[in-house]
C-alpha cells in the first residue's frame, strides 16, 4: 500500500467531505493501485483532516472517453469504512 499525498482545490475538498463526491480524476503518473490511501492537502501543501482508500481504479479506456494516462480513482474514507 502507498500513500499519496494529493493536492485539492477547496471547492472538491468539500464535495469529497460531505460525500457528495466519491471519486478522483488524476493523471496516473503516480500507478495507483486499489488499497493506496490518499491524503489531500491544499493547494500550498497543508494537510487537510481525513484519509481516503483507494477501492477501484479505472485507467486504459479511451472508448469511454478517458484519456491516457488518466484514472479515475473510486475513494471511501478509511475512518467511515465498515469492518
């Protein structure tokens, strides 16, 4: 498992903590893999409360409109997860 430390814009940030967004678009330039966890920080680099695990990665699909190199990584709050 690795962590990634990601930086996010406040606006998704907030869409990410109410739950309103459950997924990521990024360049995968970092081979994330299903259980990385993901640590946002803004954009000057300060930490921001929680932690993220990765559940799905989709990646190598331009048919569907995603360019490569991208992924779009499905994400669930590792405190909210149920055992």
């Amino acid at each position: 498992m690795k962590l990634h430390l990601l930086k996010i814009k406040d606006e998704y940030y907030e869409a990410v903590i109410n739950g309103a967004k459950s997924f990521e678009v990024r360049k995968n330039d970092r081979d994330y893999k299903k259980g990385d966890h993901i640590r946002f920080t803004d954009l000057d680099r300060n930490s921001l409360p929680g932690e993220w695990r990765i559940t799905y990665v989709l990646k190598d699909c331009p048919q569907y409109g995603l360019k490569d190199g991208y992924a779009i990584l499905s994400i669930v709050r590792v405190d909210e997860e149920k055992p």
